[in-house]
C-alpha cells in the first residue's frame, strides 16, 4: 500500500510540475508574439510617416496676393519744335523822291539903282523849249528897273524872279506881288514870258524886258 501511496504522490508531484511548466510558458510565447509584430509595427509606422508626408505636401498653401501693378505711365514725346526757315531777304527799291522847288528868297536890292531904258523888241519866234533840267526851279539876281520916260505904266520894281524849264512853275515879284506868265499887273502891262535874265511885258502893242 505504501508503494502505491509513493507512487501517487510522484504522480501528483509530476502532475503539478507539468501544470506549472504550463503556467510559465505563456510568457515566453507572447514575448516572442511581441517580437514577431514589431516589423510589422515599425512598417506602419514608416507607413503612417509617409502617408502624413503626402498629405502635408499635397495640402493646399496660402498663397500671398501680388501687389498691385503700378498704372501705366502716359509720357508726353515732346517734339523738337524747328522755327521756320528766314524768309528770303527782298530788295526793296525805294523810288526817288520828287525835288521839291527851291525856296524864293527876295533878293535885296542895291542901294543905288540905274534907271535902264526898256528895249523895244520884235515879236521873236518862239523858241524850243529845251528837255527839262533836274532842278524845278532856279533863283536868279536881277536888277529892278522902271519903264522909258513918257511911259503912263507906273513905275516897276522886279523884286524876284524864279526861273524853270517848265512854264507854269515859273514866276515874278513885282512891286511886292507875284505874277505868272499870261498875268496883268495892276493897271500896267501883262507878263508875257519870264526868261532867266528878265521878264518880257507887253503894253500898247510894245514889248520890253524888265530886269
């Protein structure tokens, strides 16, 4: 009987060695489970890393405003302004003035005056007259005298005498009046032509020349 009590007990001291090796062993399973899951873990990790990655990249970025463009600038082109050319100088021609007559200034007359006869002359042809001169009109010095005794003319006193190639601007002063070629003296004879050296009146059908 005590052989069998022995050998329940080795038995039961086997039995419960075994269910403790069985109750250890779990945790060198689990530890190699744990160690079998790490790639797998660091491989998601890497995974998620990646993913986060791309998203980060592929995430819309704010992008700042380009500031206004300044406005256009309007430049004036301003263009050499060129003056006009000079115009041609022009000759101008200026027309000689008209001489004008040269003044009659009274001659004074001597202090002692010769009475000089008047001649009678002959009516002369009429002479022609020559080109007229420049000079409208010339002054000549001449020598009063008074009518031959018998004569009813008052007596004439020649003051001055303008001569010129032209009738009409010739004339006399006589007894302080002027006279024209074709004038009467006041109750005397009538001019008939002023010449340089004297002027010829006619009276009663006679001629005579004053000077």
């Amino acid at each position: 009987m005590s052989y069998i009590l022995d050998a329940l007990k080795k038995a039961a001291e086997q039995r419960g060695a075994t269910a403790t090796a069985l109750l250890r062993s779990p945790a060198p399973l689990a530890r190699g489970v744990r160690l079998g899951r790490l790639p797998w873990m660091v491989a998601g990790g890497l995974l998620l890393l990646n993913l986060a990655g791309l998203i980060y990249l592929l995430r819309p970025t704010h992008v700042a405003p380009a500031p206004p463009l300044p406005p256009p600038r309007t430049v004036a082109l301003i263009q050499p302004i060129v003056p006009p050319p000079p115009p041609a100088p022009t000759q101008v021609i200026e027309a000689e003035p008209p001489r004008a007559a040269a003044p009659v200034t009274p001659l004074a007359a001597p202090a002692k005056t010769a009475a000089v006869k008047p001649t009678t002359e002959r009516a002369s042809p009429p002479r022609s007259t020559p080109a007229p001169d420049p000079r409208s009109a010339v002054s000549v010095p001449v020598i009063p005298s008074a009518p031959a005794r018998g004569e009813t003319s008052p007596k004439l006193k020649l003051e001055v005498l303008s001569y010129s190639e032209v009738p009409a601007q010739r004339l006399v002063f006589i007894n302080g009046r002027r006279y024209r070629e074709g004038e009467t003296i006041d109750g005397g004879p009538k001019v008939e032509e002023i010449r340089e050296d004297g002027v010829v009146l006619s009276e009663g059908g006679q001629r005579f020349t004053l000077r």
